[in-house]
C-alpha cells in the first residue's frame, strides 16, 4: 500500500512489491489441538439456561448482567 502511493504521486516509477506474496504459516495437527485459544461457546444445556435467566427480570438484574459481560 505504501509503494503503490508512492506510484500514484509519481516519486516511485514501479512498485516493487508488486509480485510479492506472504505465505501465511500453516500450523500442523498438534499445534491446532493443542491451542488454548478455542472460542468460548455455551453447551445446549447452557444456552437454554441462560435464555431463560435472562428472560426473567431479577432483583439485582444489572448486576448479573455486568458480572456477565466482564
């Protein structure tokens, strides 16, 4: 991006990097079972109870709630 401007205001004549590609880094088997960053889902069972949680109003409603989203 920056050499390609660079061409636009004429202050280079060809972009060098213009044939260039970045392989990105495959990761093999025991790399990707072993990672710790999974994404946090709910289980059914989870989901279902925190949909009905939150469908009732409570006494401390938005304390949960912020307790929640921390």
């Amino acid at each position: 991006m920056f050499f390609r401007k660079a061409v636009e205001l004429e202050v280079l004549k060809k972009d060098p990097t213009e044939f260039t590609h970045v392989h990105k880094q495959q990761k093999t088997i025991e790399e990707l079972e072993g990672r710790k960053d999974l994404p946090n889902y709910l289980e059914k069972r989870e989901l279902k109870h925190f949909l009905q949680v939150a469908k009732k109003p409570l006494p401390n409603f938005y304390r949960k709630w912020f307790l929640l989203l921390i």
